[in-house]
C-alpha cells in the first residue's frame, strides 16, 4: 500500500515504527533499521519522486538518525526540501536539517539562501519556520547574511516572530559575541514588549549579557524589580500561570539577573529586598513550582549584599527543604545550606543531623552533594573527620570523572588543614592508593614539593620528621603490587632524595627496593626513569659522603638493561648513572648536593661560560659562528618550526581540521618517551619541554663538569619548577622565588581525639552525634533529638506518585487480539483538535475520567490529592469501553498492537472531524 | 522511555526518549556530538537512570554536568543541564513540557510520541530554542501549533479541491 492521506504516514511507514517498538533486542532494531535505510538509498534516488513522499521519505531518514544510524545520503534532499513552497514540506525539510546537519556541516551554506528569503515572507509561520532553524544552523561565518534581516524582525507585527527573533539574536550572541554588539540596546526595548513571552525571551540574552559584564546593565535593576513586582502581582495574562503561579519561569530568571546585579553591591541590593520578601511571603507553600521559586529567592538572597531579615526567611525555607521528606528538595536543602553558610557560618549547626542523615543516604546524587557542602565547610577542627570520609566514600566510586575531582579535593583540603604531618603523608598516600592514576599529576608534584620544603618556615627538625616519616610509610607501602604510577613516581623520587638522609635505611636496602620497582613495572618508562634518577642519587650521597657504593647485581643488570633501552630518555640516565659512579667524591659532590632539590637552577641560556673557550678557537682561527636564520640556503629547524607554529595557528580559524602535533613533541628524543608514558595530556606538553631541557643540555655543552652536573639533575626537580603555580589558595601558598621557599602551613590548631573517640562508639546514634559534633563543632548537649533514620521515612508523596506513573489501563478484552489497525486512522491524531480545550486544566479532565471509572484504590486517591500528575497510559476514554487499571510495572511496551486499538477507538469516538479519510484515500491512492 | 534536554551555559542541549528497557523514543542534542558519543551518551545515561529507585531524588551527576530526569509511566524525560540550573526548574519545564503534549494529543500516551514524534519535534521547538525556555504560556505554545496544523490542513483540502476539479474536467 502506497502512501494515502495527504501528510499522514503510509503503511511502511507505520510498519516500521511498529516493528522498532516490537524489536526485542538492540541488534534486532539495528537490523530492521539498517534495511530500511537500504531501501530508502534506493527509493529517494528514484527520478520523480512525489513531493509529498519524499517528505515522508525524510521522516523516516529522521527516524533513523535519531535511533543512531547514519543517513548522511539523504541529508541533500532534506535541504532541497527546504527550498519547497508548500510550508508542510518546508517545515519538514527544516525540521529535517537542525536534526541532521551539525553546525559545521557543508551543506548549511545551501540553506542560507532559503533562510534569507524564506526571513523576508509574508506567511509568519514560514518566517517562524526559518527562525528556528537560523538558532541552529546559522554559525558565526553565515550570521552577516541574516542578522539586518533578524533584526528587522524584532518589529514584526506578529509576537510569535518577534520571540524568536530575540532568541535567534541571543544564538548569535552566544556564537560570537562581537557580531551582535551593536544590537544591545534592541534587547533594552524587547524587554518593554507587551507580549509577555517577547520580554520573558528577552531575560535570556539579557542574562547573558549581565553574567559578562553586570556593570552596564545597573541601570536596568529598576525595571527589573518593577516587573518581578508585576509579575508577583499577577498583573500578567492568566495563561501565564502554572499551577496557581504566577508566571513562574520567568520569575526565576528575574531572580537570577537580579542576584547579579545586587552582588556585592549594597544600594542595588536594597532596591531588591522588598519584593523578594513579597515574593517569599506570597507564595503558596505547596506546589513544587513554588519550590522552584524559592529555592531561587534564596540563592538570590545569598548573592546580594546581606539583609539580616532575608537571610533570616532563607535560613527557615532552607530547614524546611532538609526536613522535606522528598529526596528532590533535601539535595536544594543541602545546596542552599551550602550557600548560606558562606554567609552566616553558624547555620549548619542547626541542621547538623540531617546533613549526617543526607550523608548516608542510599541515594548517591544526595551524598554527593552532602559532601560538596562538606567541602565548602571544612575548617581546620573538622579536615580529619571530613577527608577521611570523604576518602572513604572515594573508594567505592567507579565514575572516573567524579573520582578524579573527588580525589583533588581531599588533596586540596589536606594540603590547607593539614594538622599533622604523619597525617598528611598518610592522607596523601590513601588518595593516591585508591585514585589511583585519576589523581591530577599536578598534586603529585605539590607533593613532592611539600616534602621538600616542608611545611614550617623556621622547623627544620619538623620537615626532617616530616620526610623520615614519609620515607618509612613508603617503604611500607612499596610491598602493594598495584600501586598507581603516579604514586609511584613520587616515592621513587621521595627515596631518591631523602631515602638515605637519616640513616635508618642503608643505600644498598633503598637502591634494592628501587629495582623492584622497575622489575614490577616494566612497561612503565616513566617509572623506570624516576627509579633510575633515585638510585643515581642515592649513590652520589654516598660517594659523596665518603662511602663506597656496593652495586647489587640487580641494579647492575637495571642499568645494563636501560642503558639498551629503546627509550632515549631512559638511555641518557643509565649512561649518566654510569659516568657519575667513575666521578671521584668532590666533583660528585657538586653535581649532586645533598638535599638542594629546592635550589634555583639558574640557567645561563647564552652560554657565557664558553666566551673564553670561543674567544680561544676564534683566536685559533675557526669560523665565528653564524645564526641559523642568517645562515644562506639552509631550510633550518627553526624556521620550519616557524612555519608549522603559523599553519597550525591558521588551522584554527579554518576550523576542525585534526590539531597539528604542537612543536614541543618534534624533538625526536622527546617524542619516544611520548609514546611509552601515559600521563595526563596537559601537563605532558610541560613535562617534555623540561625533559627535552634537561637531556639535551648535557648533549650539547660539553663543559665544566659543574655546571653539566647541576642540569643532570633534573629529574624531579626541574619538574617541580615546571609548576610555579601552588593549587591550594590561601594560608598554604609558597613563595618559591629563592631556594629556601616555604609554605605558611596552617599549624595545627587542635588535634582532639574527636575523630577517634568516634570511633570506639559502638553505639550507632550516639556514634551520629559524634560525627555531627566533630563536623560542625557544636558542644555534644546541644544536640537534642535524633530523628531516627528519616531517610528511610521518605515513602510520602513522591512514592505514590511514582506508582501512580507506573499504574497503567490496558484493556484486557482487546490484549489478545493484535490487528493491524487501519493505518489511516492514526492520521486523525495529526489533524484532530486537542481533546480537551487548550485552557482547560488537563488534571480536572483526568481526574473526573478516574473519578468516573472503576480504578485501583491507590491510584484514584493519588491521582486526586495530587494534581500534578499526568496520566500517561490512563488514557480512559470518554466513552464505550471497559477498562480496567491495573499496576504493571513489568509489562514491557510490547503492548502496543491492543494500545494502538484503543488510541485509534477513542480517536475515532472523541474526535469527529470534518476531514473525511477517504477524501485523502482519493487523493493520493 | 525518557526524554533528555541539556541546557548547559551555551544552553547546549540533549533530548532523548527512552524506554524502559532503555529504547530511546526521542532525542534531539542542542550541540554537535557525532552519532558516536550520541550512543556512548545514551548507553550510559540510560544505564545510570534506569537503575535508580523511585524514591531517589530527580537529579544525577554526569560527566561534570547534571541530568534531570523524571519519569511519566513508562518513559523518562531527561533533561542535561549545567552545574549551576535550577533543578527544581528544569523538572518543573519537563513537566510544563509534557502538559502541553497531553494538551495537544489528548491525554497523550507513548504511542503518540512513537508515531507523531515529528510533532513532538514541532512541539519542543515552540517551548525550547537552543536548550532555553521561549515561551511558558501554554496557550501561546498551543496556539501557534494549531495555526501551523491547520495552514496544513489548508493546503491540503485545497490541494484535493483542485484534484478534483481537474477530475471533473478530464472526465
């Protein structure tokens, strides 16, 4: 059967959609889908193809790419159907190319012209039509060909054209913010549009606008707060209201502009305050919209200048949300706390059980949210108990990305708070254990950095403790097997440096520790690099310090080993292991100074140091040396650098060209260590430049054995120079400009044995109130009444409604049978008018179709207390049939044939209309 | 089923319909991704949504961004935003959303978002452009459906007007 009724779907079409509905397995979808393709390929390519099919054709290529499926063949033919006459086509071929066509596509530069015109119609739904599409497909080359004509639109007589105008314009901000610059006071005039969704559409580049610069807009503040005044009122048209609110949407995006306006800023802020306690004070306190509301108010309220009463108003909205036995509004609770205590720090106390009850909810949204406000609320009383939590809960994560953040956070917070080294080391060590290789290279590095300089300015007993005590908890941990590379870059280095300092360990034990390490990661070349540096270290403090160094057969073999390595990286230390063991004890000495990793390398970069050697060859009558770039007829390395710097720098303006390796990665040395060390890309560009530094350096001078000594040693040092910038913010920031940086270490204020007398509790309540007291430090007594495991109480509201979603009317009578429905009745659906009349509330609808019919207990009394529900698959019709609800959780969606039945019956008996199906049989069959 | 929407800071946006075993039904992405990293997306979210309780609240982390999701019988409206959207909003828009599909369709079922999904695009395209809310008037969005469905219906009777005169005079 062909195709019949004018746009509705033939049978293949309705076919198809049915099998995908019915296909049991993701392969079975795949397969149908990938035939259908086929057969489409075949049939769009037929010469003559009716219009009218060929837009169905389209639907279906739509239809396949968005279950996944390639239909690029067919992307040329949307297009020309955008050129089309007839709106239905045209609508279709645009609707066709903003699914299909990304931004950078080809083929949008065909559209530009049909937009252009189609901009310039006098149809308002064709000019809607092509504004939607100018949102997506108009990029920041094609906005010139459009924008007089957008901009032409905003006065257009049409409020509908006029909304999308201002959104078309808002995209062009967003692409480029330059091209639409001087169109900002057009929005300033938008936002005085009659037609409340022209200034609701204009708050969003408004919005926008305000975030980049809040300076500019000040003077807007007034206008602003006289329509949220409005709004709140009521004084905008009733179709507005959503549930009993008035306007909500864009009342919560007049708060939000407002909270940037008012930041910070006093007498803005004043002129807010008002009609934010109106708003508070007005609004019914049920719906959930209403929660939306509020919970923006309150995020306002902690963004502009502090007002004693708001904050008050916000305190109790926000106790109210925690004490909510919804899981939705507790995780705002949670966020708004966050929020508030910024301000007035003492709140959490109040809240402190539930916050602990948030933290060990079964819903794992909410405890991460818990423990982000934990974060914001860390002091230097709490750091233990909060990492260790947090540490704890890090084991157990398996999203990558969250464990990643989650790890640099206890990293942060232990490197501001830190009470103890013992404990530092230690937290470090458990971050670095369980995040494995997610743990940012970078706090690898501070590490090493930290035990260097230490953590006290004066103390160096401290940093010695602090180092002894981070060398024994390595040498401990060194027996685990799966220990991260990172982790174990750090400790190779950590013994590398201070492994020997104090005595307790002998050369010959560290330097044996060090090669198994390098036996038990032999694919890890970075690995193998630092281990190589430690033991080379290891035995310059001893020669230097007068001692023979005893070589263990393994590290013999090690160096041998490396020194064949297909890594030049790896090569270049074993050779310079070997030359510096043939060195007598003085000049080791120099090349390698004992604890002076935090020494400023100055790096003579003109190499004046050779001045005399050169002044000697020249007198001897060598050449004198010529630049590259002046050199005659010699393409040379930097220039061919240059050029492949600016290619790949106009490579960016063309646009998605694949990124040109940086020049950094053409040193061929460096790229072999490239490919063999998986660390994280950022900082690998760094990493390179500095090992390129360090191991060219000695290739190329071949002077005093001083200086070539100090640049030998560069294997953590210099790199810990690569990062100038210290993560932490605030008390802990090092100044490293000389050789003795510090770190101002936040001195342990208090070590309570809070955390731990917690621990031997073994009662559970009284264990939750320890655990609240060491958070938030309030004193034991004032933590009256536990509520006992309120999460688990939450079976209120939101589980009905849930089930009530779930609860479905199938008819029983018609389930078995499964025939085909005549395909031309689901078509009505396209040309029916809504069943019920637009401004009708769909819930009274519903519930006097529930009231009416003979229904399961919960869902009638659910359905009825809480009228926000929709009632997908209650579809009851309003007639003849039977039906029966039924709570099928399980019943998958294979249902559809007897579905299908009932749709079409109620279809048929709700919706008389005036279009006859046969007239469309005629027409095109 | 569920239908996500992504509504990040360039108001970048994802929409997908999916079933409950994890069949998608809709999904519309108001950034590029190539139809790779669309199925990575949709394995994994459907994968972390469909295995939440009930009783969870409406939220997930995902890939640094947040997902909001609610669920209507069978299908799942998901909808990605940024890390600092109102949540309770964006669950409140999915249902301002729905309300007007049911409007539309009638107390609407899967069915007619598997059949007219082309109109549930139309639709969408009325409330959000480029993942922002244009237009919270449910009568202004219904209104401007109607006039587009019926100018087809226009078209059309006038297209079978003219068949048949042209009928009647080759007769």
């Amino acid at each position: 059967m062909s195709s019949q009724g004018g746009w509705g779907q033939s049978k293949d079409f309705l076919d198809l959609v049915k099998s995908i509905g019915e296909a049991r397995s993701k392969a079975e979808e795949d397969r149908i889908i990938l035939r259908e393709l086929e057969a489409l390929r075949r049939r769009i390519a037929e010469p003559d193809v009716p219009r009218r099919r060929m837009k169905e054709y389209i639907t279906r290529l739509v239809y396949a790419e968005m279950l996944g499926h390639d239909a690029s063949f067919g992307y040329i033919h949307a297009v020309k159907m955008t050129h089309d006459n007839a709106l239905p086509l045209k609508r279709t071929g645009y609707l066709a190319v903003t699914l299909f066509l990304s931004e950078d596509h080809d083929l949008i530069i065909l559209i530009v012209n049909t937009i252009q015109k189609d901009l310039r119609s006098d149809n308002y739904l064709v000019v809607c039509a092509a504004l939607t599409a100018v949102c997506k497909l108009i990029t920041e080359d094609t906005i010139p060909a459009v924008l007089p004509l957008v901009v032409d639109l905003l006065a257009h007589r049409k409020e509908a054209v006029r909304k999308k105008a201002v959104m078309a314009l808002h995209r062009f901000y967003q692409r480029s913010p330059a091209s639409v610059t001087h169109l900002l006071p057009n929005f300033r005039k938008t936002l005085c549009d009659n037609d409340p969704g022209v200034m609701g559409a204009t708050l969003c580049p408004l919005f926008d606008l305000i975030t980049a610069d809040a300076n500019s807009y000040k003077d807007l503040l007034v206008s602003f707060v006289r329509i949220l005044k409005q709004v709140a009122e009521r004084n905008l048209p009733k179709t507005y209201d959503y549930h009993q609110m008035p306007a909500p949407f864009i009342l919560i995006k007049l708060l939000k502009i407002l909270a940037l306006l008012g930041s910070g800023d006093k007498q803005a802020s004043e002129h807010i305050y008002n009609v934010l306690g109106d708003i508070i004070r007005k609004c019914e306190p049920s719906s959930n919209i209403y929660n939306a509301v509020l919970y923006e108010c309150i995020c306002c309220i902690s963004s502009i200048y502090p007002n004693a009463k708001l904050l008050e108003a916000a305190a109790e909205a926000t106790s109210k949300f925690l004490k909510s036995d919804s899981h939705n509004l507790k995780y705002m609770g949670i966020d708004t706390l966050g929020r508030l205590i910024k301000i007035s720090p003492d709140i959490a106390e109040e809240h402190q059980l539930a916050v602990i009850d948030c933290l060990e909810d079964p819903d794992d949204t909410l405890k991460r949210k818990t423990f982000e406000l934990l974060y914001k609320m860390t002091k230097s009383t709490n750091v233990e108990v909060i990492v260790d939590h947090t540490i704890d809960y890090m084991i157990n994560i398996n999203d990558n990305h969250y464990k990643t953040e989650i790890a640099s956070r206890c990293v942060e917070l232990a490197e501001q708070f830190a009470p103890t080294n013992q404990w530092f080391i230690q937290t470090m060590n458990k971050v670095f254990e369980h995040g494995g290789d997610l743990v940012n290279v970078r706090v690898a590095h501070n590490l090493m950095r930290l035990i260097a300089q230490g953590f006290s300015e004066d103390e160096e007993g401290a940093d010695s403790q602090l180092r002894s005590s981070a060398v024994d908890s390595y040498i401990c941990i060194l027996g685990d097997p799966k220990l991260p590379s990172l982790f174990l870059q750090v400790i190779c280095w950590v013994l590398g440096e201070y492994g020997t300092v104090d005595g307790k360990y002998s050369a010959s034990y560290i330097m044996g520790k060090l090669c198994d390490v390098t036996e038990a990661h032999l694919c890890d070349d970075t690995v193998k690099a630092y281990a190589i540096s430690a033991i080379m270290k290891i035995c310059a403090f001893e020669i230097a310090a007068g001692r023979k160094v005893e070589i263990l057969p393994e590290c013999q073999s090690l160096i041998h080993e490396l020194s064949a390595s297909h890594s030049t990286d790896l090569q270049q230390r074993a050779y310079e292991l070997q030359a510096l063991l043939c060195l007598d004890c003085r000049t080791v000495e120099s090349v390698m100074p004992l604890d002076a990793s935090c020494e400023v390398l100055e790096v003579d970069k003109n190499l004046s140091f050779l001045n005399d050697f050169i002044q000697e060859s020249i007198e001897k009558g060598s050449s004198p040396y010529i630049p590259e770039s002046e050199r005659p007829g010699m393409s040379s390395v930097s220039n061919f650098r240059r050029q492949n710097e600016a290619s790949s720098h106009m490579l960016r303006f063309e646009a998605y060209g694949l990124p040109k390796p940086s020049p950094a990665h053409l040193i061929p040395q460096v790229s072999v260590s490239t490919s063999t060390s998986n660390l994280v890309p950022v900082t690998e560009a760094s990493y390179y430049r500095e090992s390129s530094q360090a191991s060219k350096v000695p290739s190329v001078t071949d002077a005093s054995s001083a200086d070539l000594g100090t640049k030998l040693r560069l294997d953590g040092v210099q790199r810990k120079w690569g990062w100038p910038t210290y993560s932490s913010s605030g008390q802990s920031s090092t100044s490293s400009t000389n050789g003795v940086s510090h770190v101002d270490g936040v001195s342990a204020q208090s070590r309570d044995t809070l955390y731990d007398s917690r621990r031997q509790q073994s009662e559970v309540s009284a264990e939750k109130q320890k655990l609240a007291a060491s958070l938030f430090g309030a004193s034991s007594g004032k933590t009256v009444k536990r509520a006992t495991s309120t999460h688990r109480a939450t079976k209120g509201n939101t589980g009905n409604a849930e089930r009530m979603a779930v609860s479905t009317a199938i008819n029983p009578e018609t389930s078995t049978e499964k025939a085909a429905p005549p395909p031309d009745l689901l078509d009505l659906s396209d040309d029916a008018a809504p069943t019920s009349t637009p401004t009708a509330d769909p819930f009274q609808h519903l519930q006097v179709l529930i009231g009416a019919t003979p229904v399961d207990n919960t869902v009638k009394a659910v359905g009825l207390e809480s009228p926000n529900l929709m009632a997908f698959y209650t579809d009851i019709p309003s007639g003849s049939r039977k039906t029966t609800s039924t709570i099928h959780s399980a019943v998958p969606s294979i249902k559809k044939a007897p579905l299908q039945n009932d749709e079409t019956a109620r279809r048929v008996c709700v919706n008389p209309t005036g279009n006859n199906p046969n007239l469309f049989r005629d027409l095109l069959g | 089923m569920a239908l996500l929407l992504d509504r990040c800071n360039d108001s970048y946006a994802l929409l997908l319909l999916n079933c409950r075993q994890g069949k998608v039904r809709l999904t519309k992405w108001y950034s590029t991704y190539s139809q790779k990293e669309r199925t990575k997306a949709i394995r994994e979210l459907s994968g972390v949504i469909l295995s939440r309780g009930p009783e969870l609240c409406n939220f997930v982390d995902w890939r640094g961004r947040k997902v909001v999701y609610k669920r209507y019988a069978s299908i799942y409206f998901c909808m990605c935003i940024d890390v600092d959207d109102n949540e309770l909003e964006v669950v409140q828009i999915i249902h301002h959303f729905v309300e007007i599909l049911n409007i539309y369709f009638g107390s609407v079922c899967e069915l007619d978002l598997i059949f007219n999904f082309h109109k549930v695009y139309y639709i969408l395209d009325e409330i959000l452009i480029a993942g922002e809310l244009q237009e919270s008037s449910k009568r202004a969005v219904s209104r401007l459906i109607d006039a587009q469905d019926s100018l087809v219906e226009m078209a059309k009777e006038e297209a079978s007007l003219i068949r048949s005169m042209i009928a009647q005079v080759t007769k």
